[in-house]
C-alpha cells in the first residue's frame, strides 16, 4: 500500500505513536510533507479534535540572564493555529502546567478569538478539562489559584456555549465568593445542555457548590465530599436524568463531615435511579488510622456500625474515607497503589450499605508491604465482610464480633495476596441462593498454593475436605471457579489486572 492510498484514519493511527498528542505541531510539520495525503491529514478535524495544552505546546526559548533558556508561548504561532485549526478543535485539556504566564496567555488569546465579531470560533467545543497545577512548598503547604488566572478561566468557559462535559479540578479557592459565583456564566449558558460535571477540590475548606444541582440534563456529576451538603442533595435528588454520583476522595480533599442521613433518605425518594459512587483515587496512605474497636449494635431491625478510631485531627496525613451513611451507594473503588484491604475498609460498606453495594475493588498494583501470615492477609475481611462468614480468625486486631454480608454484589477485584482456598470460599459464596457475584478479579502473582482456613461448624460435611484437594493447584481453582460461575474463569495477569475496570 503506497501511501497516496491510506484513508486519513489509518495515517493519523500510523504517526499517532510518533506524536500522542495533536499539539506536537514541530512533528506534524515534518509528517505532513510525507505525501499529499498525510498533508490533508494534518488538516483534517479528526487530527485535531482534542488539543492538548502542554509546557511546551506552541512555545519557543527564550534566553534570561537569570534563569537561562525558558519556553515561553509564540504568539504569532499560537495565533496561527487557533486561526486554521480552531475551528476543528472539540475536547480541550488545560493544565496541569507549571508555566502559568503561558497558561493564562493562551486562554486570553483564545478568549479574543471567541469575542471577534466574526463569530465565535470555539463554539463547538463540547469539552473542556481544566487542571490547576498546585504548588507545593517544602513545608508541605499548597497553594490554589485565583485573581487574574481564575478570571482568564471564567472568561474562557463564558465563549464555550456549546459545553456537554466540564472538568475543573485542584482550584482549591480560598476566597467563599470566588466559589459560589465560579459557574454563573456556565450555568446561564450550558443549563439545559451540560451533560457530565466534574468539580474536584474547588475550595481549600468545605464549602457546599449549589450549582451541582441547577444542570437540568445532567447525567454524571462527579465532585468531591466537602463540596455537598443538605441542600446540594436534595438539588441533585431533583435532577431527573442524573443517575451516576460520583463522589471523589483525592490527596489535596480536606477533612469534611458526612451528609446527615435523613437527606440521603429523601433523595432516595425524589430519584430512586440514582447510583452513588465512593472513589479513593492518588497516593493517599489509610493506615496511619488506628483503629481501636469496632462494634456492630443490632437494635430490631437497625443496625449501626461504631467505629472509635485513635487519630489527631490537626496532624498533616491522616485522612480517611467520608462514609455517606443513608446514601444509595452502588460501588467502593480504591483506585490506589497505596491503600491496602483492611477490616476498616471491608467491614464499614458492608454494614453501611448491605442492600445497595454492588462493586467493591481495589484498582493498580499495590505499593506497598504485603503480609505472609493468615491473620495479617485480606483473606479473612474480604470473605467474612461480604459474604457472612464468621470466622474467630477475622482480624486479631480489630476483634470483629459479627460481620455483614452483601448479597447484591456482583463484581469485586482483589489485588492482594490470599490463598487459593480464599479464591474458593469468594466464588463459592457468591454464587450460593441469594448473592449474585458474577465478576471476580484476582491477580495470579498474588495467589498462594495454600488451604488455612480451619474446619468451621456450619460448613456441610465434605465441604473442608473438597477446599482443601481444589486449592492445591491453580488450574483446579479455575475449573472449579469456571464451575460455580458457570462460564469460563481465570487468573488475571498483572498487565490485565493494571488495565481491569468496573
């Protein structure tokens, strides 16, 4: 095949490699001069669709006699690709950057483009990322954005009025009126068209956004906990194409107090199709919580879990997942290399959310020391938290009386090392009268050859017996698994468990 030949799609996969992102013109400049047709291919909107903004994206050196060399934005070149190509741009990623002159600078110049009386040249960009990069000091203080940045931001998403998906992370804002009227101009416009909704750590301390609940046709709201409270809940209940919730915990998330219940209960009632979503995401450490006692009291038909944890509030690190109690939570996902399985992390959703949980995972390969011994393993709080296994074994040091079960869950991803006859006791009870667990996802490099489960009371006769003959090899425990599940069952690998998703 001669290269006068190839569709447009297939040269832009060809030199995609070569040049990720559309925004290395320096590359596609000398890719275009190949043939006419990668000529029209640098050209096309397909090239162009989603621009990216980097470091050093349409900039050039620069000397200073203080600092050396420094990339700093070419104007005229900016302005050429903003006059030819703006019109093909459709998904727009901002930040993070570390030059913010030149980020400010580009947004201005794309905020003159829009405002030409010529027309607006970005009216069809449907979505817009922004990313704050925040600076951190040796004293582990961080510092937000605001000012003239903030105001070249809101100037940005004011020419934008054909937006379907807005992402604004890592403000961190400290001024409460900047935050409360950020999205007036968004609102105004985009009311009856925004569709997806990302406000990630807008503000430094907790401060509730009222405008996660004025997008009529909004589907997927994803925000983090200090930025909800009573009246944001019952706005979003409201909402009546919102079905997805999302509600983010990121390293830079400041300590917040859960939503009360009686909220979340209403909501439920207002938009019975809305799914909550509890996401762990960054290098964040949990275990620097103490757990002293836990304790399940069951009074009639209510049960409350107490949780009495040893931490100091004002100590930098120690940080904890806002549990939404009352909330209609449909999965728990720790996407994280540095959380481990816990009985904190096990025990409080399956007693919290029992009828709703239907995911739970921890995403990545883990980062950290993972124990050898039995009682130390997540073998013991993954099986007896979702699957009412009562072992005494549960965890020595939490001392665990009585555990939930989750019959509804349907997927759940184990990255952790456990024992083959764990991977057994999972499949087995998920598949019993009642539950439903139709995905489980375990890493092979994870799994040991070993059967130390003790010999339990309720279990029938033979069933210790048949666990400990399958769970001597690992094709045993596929076929059995394979069995139970009814479909074909296996190991994942480390490459496939890296790219598993919910």
């Amino acid at each position: 095949m001669t290269c006068g030949s190839s569709s447009p799609t297939l040269s832009s996969r060809t030199y995609s490699p070569v040049s990720p992102s559309a925004t290395d013109t320096p590359v596609l400049r000398v890719l275009e001069q190949v043939c006419w047709r990668w000529n029209d291919t640098f050209y096309s909107q397909r090239v162009w669709h989603k621009f990216r903004l980097g470091d050093r994206t349409l900039t050039r050196r620069r000397f200073n006699y203080y600092t050396g060399y420094q990339h700093t934005l070419d104007h005229y070149r900016t302005q050429m690709c903003l006059l030819k190509m703006g019109h093909h741009f459709r998904h727009l990623v901002l930040g993070p950057m570390t030059n913010l002159f030149n980020l400010y600078e580009f947004m201005t110049l794309m905020s003159f483009f829009a405002e030409r009386p010529e027309g607006n040249f970005f009216a069809k960009i449907r979505v817009l990322e922004f990313t704050f990069s925040c600076t951190e000091t040796p004293s582990d203080a961080v510092f937000g954005t605001g000012g003239k940045l903030l105001e070249g931001v809101r100037r940005l998403m004011r020419n934008l009025p054909g937006l379907r998906e807005l992402s604004l992370r890592d403000l961190l804002l400290e001024d409460r009126g900047e935050a409360g009227g950020l999205l007036d101009d968004v609102a105004s416009q985009c009311c009856e068209t925004l569709r997806r909704l990302e406000l990630v750590n807008i503000t430094r301390e907790s401060q509730a956004l009222l405008h996660c609940g004025v997008f009529l046709r909004l589907s997927h709201l994803i925000v983090t906990p200090h930025q909800l409270d009573e009246e944001v809940v019952e706005l979003l209940g409201w909402c009546p194409h919102l079905t997805n919730l999302t509600i983010l915990h990121t390293k830079l998330t400041p300590p917040s107090k859960p939503v009360p219940p009686r909220a979340w209960k209403q909501c439920r009632k207002q938009a019975p199709h809305l799914r909550v979503h509890l996401v762990v995401e960054g290098r964040i450490n949990m275990e620097v919580l103490h757990v002293v006692h836990a304790m399940i009291i069951m009074v009639g038909r209510s049960r409350r879990l107490l949780l009495l944890i040893d931490r100091q509030a004002n100590q930098p690190g120690l940080w904890q997942v806002v549990w939404q109690e009352g909330a209609p939570v449909y999965s728990v996902i720790y996407d994280s290399p540095y959380v481990p399985v816990s009985p904190l992390s096990t025990l409080t959703p399956s007693t919290l959310f029992p009828a709703d949980l239907r995911q739970y995972g921890h995403l990545g390969l883990p980062r950290f020391y993972v124990p050898r011994l039995f009682e130390d393993r997540a073998d013991s709080p993954l099986v007896c938290s979702f699957f009412f296994l009562f072992h005494t074994g549960f965890n020595i040091r939490v001392q665990v009386l009585l555990c939930r079960s989750c019959p509804n869950l349907h997927t759940l991803a184990v990255r952790e090392r456990v024992s083959t006859a764990t991977v057994l006791l999972l499949a087995h009870a998920g598949t019993r009268p009642g539950h439903c667990l139709r995905r489980l996802a375990v890493r092979r490099n994870a799994v040991v050859l070993r059967c130390e489960w003790p010999r339990h009371p309720d279990w029938p006769y033979g069933f210790h017996a048949w666990l400990r003959k399958a769970s001597r090899s690992y094709e045993r425990v596929e076929a059995e698994v394979s069995v139970l599940f009814g479909k074909p069952w296996r190991f994942l690998s480390d490459f496939e468990y890296r790219h598993f998703t919910f």
